[in-house]
C-alpha cells in the first residue's frame, strides 16, 4: 500500500484506498493510536521555555493533523456525493433507451393487434347497425300497431267526451232551473216574510193606537175627576168662607183686644213672636192696613183661627184695656 507520512500520520494515495480506510474502524483506530504514540513521545523541561514549547508545537501538529485528516475526508465525501448524480444518469439513459427498444421489438405484434382492434370496432358496428335496423323495424311496427291502438282508444275517448260534455251540459241546464227555482222561492217567502212583518207592525201600530187611545179617556176621566173635586173643594172653601165671614166680626174683636192690652204685653209679645205663625200673621195685618176688600177678611179670619190654636191657655186670662 503507497502512502505519504506527514509528520504524526500518512494516508493512502488513491481515492479508493482513501475510501476504504475512512470506512473502516480499525484503520482510523489504528492512525488515532499512531498519533497518540507520537505525540506521547515529545520530551521537554517544562521548567523551561524550549521544554515547554516542545509541548505546544507538538500540541499544535495534532490539531494541523486533525485539520488534515478532516480535509481529506470532506474531499471524499463531495467526491463521493457527486456519484449518485451519475448513477441516475445512467439508469435513467438505460430505461429510456432500452424502454424505445422493447416497443420497437414489439411493434409489429402492436401493429397486428391494432388491426384486431380495428376489424373487432367494424364488426360491433357493423353488428350494432344491424341491431339497430331489426330495432327500427320493430319500432316502427310497435309504433303503427300503437297507432291503431291509439286512434281507437281516440275514437273511444271521442265517444266519452262527447257524453261527457253533454252531460255536464245536462247539470249545468238542472243547475240553472234550480237556481231559478230557488231565487224564486227565496224572493217568495222574501214577500211572505215582508208580508207578515207588515201584519205585525200595522197590529202593533193598532195596539199602540187603542193603548193611546185608552190612556187618552184614562186621562180624560181622571181629569173629569180632579174637575168634579176641584168644584167641591172651591164649594167647601166657599162654604167655609161663608162661615168665617159670619165669625169675623167677634174674632176681629178679640185681636183688637189682644193687640191693646197693655198689662203683660212683654210676656205676650214674646210668646206671640216665638209662635211660629207670629210672622204670617204679621204680614196678614200688615196686608189688611192696605187692602180694605173682600179677601183680607178671609186672610184675617184664618190667621185669627191659628192664633186662638196656639194661645188657648190665654183665654182663662182677662185683660185689661
């Protein structure tokens, strides 16, 4: 195997080798403990700048190996990326080419299964042709004994409809005559009904007129009465006038006599203004100084009729003048 050594390690020259070392585990063992060996071996005073410098050299070779080494497998990875790009190539190359040669190889079964296809297509149209004449021919016979059988059942529904129409023609003449029939029935008992409604009013109006006429000699004969009693009231009060005038002159008297007495006339006058026809009797003398006719003595006379009602304890009572 062709190697370079770089100072702590070497790798394989060819890009295959190369390969084959980074895929295998014991090869990058192997350079790790390699390294390591090398490295191991510096020997410094690290008392001293050289010694230690000694260490950091060696520590910087490892680090520019570790840089190294990775380079080298980044270079082989890209390498290796662009592998499957050309792969795909190829086969997809093959497919195509080899995809053309098996159609070309088998075009001349294509070409006579093509013209199967093409005499199967003229035969089913030729066969659907066919079916579509016997089709025709039966529909056509279906058609005209369809005809037939239609113009009878015209004929038939001809026959029916001219029954129909004549009875419905029928209904509509019965319906007429019994619409006449009732609108004259109605207009019928309409007057009837009128008729007896005019009975019953021209009888109410009649009962009303004889009602108004008896209330009317009700009236009258209640008015004959009050007539006949206000004649014998006015008789009786001109009897009784009658009598007071025959009595006036000694009640004319006694008033006198009363209105000037002069003994015990505050007690008098006190009893006489308590009575309450004291006033009325008042007005009624008052009405005598002024009126000398025929009526102020009956005035007189009734008043002097109440005084001796209500002062008949004075009687027992003599006066003097």
């Amino acid at each position: 195997m062709e190697s370079t050594e770089l100072q702590l390690y070497s790798l394989p020259k060819t890009a295959g080798e190369l390969e084959a070392a980074f895929i295998s585990g014991d090869y990058t063992d192997r350079l790790i403990e390699e390294i390591r060996a090398k490295a191991k071996s510096v020997v410094g005073d690290i008392n001293t700048a050289k010694g230690r410098k000694a260490y950091i050299s060696m520590a910087a070779t490892v680090r520019s190996s570790k840089v190294a080494i990775d380079d080298a497998g980044k270079t082989l990875v890209a390498e290796m990326k662009k592998r499957p790009a050309l792969v795909d190539a190829s086969r997809r190359k093959i497919r195509e080419a080899l995809d053309a040669l098996a159609i070309e190889i088998r075009q001349p079964v294509t070409d006579w299964e093509a013209e199967q296809e093409r005499i199967k297509a003229e035969e089913a149209l030729a066969a659907a042709h066919a079916e579509a004449l016997e089709m025709n021919a039966v529909f056509d016979k279906a058609a005209a004994e369809r005809f037939e059988s239609d113009h009878e059942i015209a004929l038939l529904m001809n026959d029916k409809f001219d029954r129909d129409r004549a009875e419905a023609a029928r209904l509509a003449e019965q319906q007429r005559i019994e619409h006449e029939q009732r609108i004259a029935r109605e207009a019928e008992e309409r007057v009837k009904r009128e008729a007896e409604e005019k009975a019953k009013r021209d009888h109410e109006e009649t009962e009303r007129r004889e009602r108004e006429l008896q209330a009317a000699a009700e009236r009258e004969k209640q008015q004959r009465i009050e007539a006949q009693q206000l004649a014998e009231r006015q008789a009786r009060e001109a009897r009784e006038k009658a009598e007071h005038e025959k009595q006036e002159p000694s009640k004319l008297n006694a008033v006198k006599q009363l209105m000037q007495s002069k003994r015990d006339w505050p007690k008098r006058s006190a009893r006489l203004m308590n009575w309450p026809g004291a006033q009325q009797m008042k007005t009624t003398a008052s009405a005598l100084a002024l009126n000398r006719s025929a009526h102020w003595k009956v005035s007189l006379a009734l008043a002097v009729n109440r005084l001796s009602a209500h002062l008949k304890p004075l009687k027992t009572v003599k006066y003097r003048t």
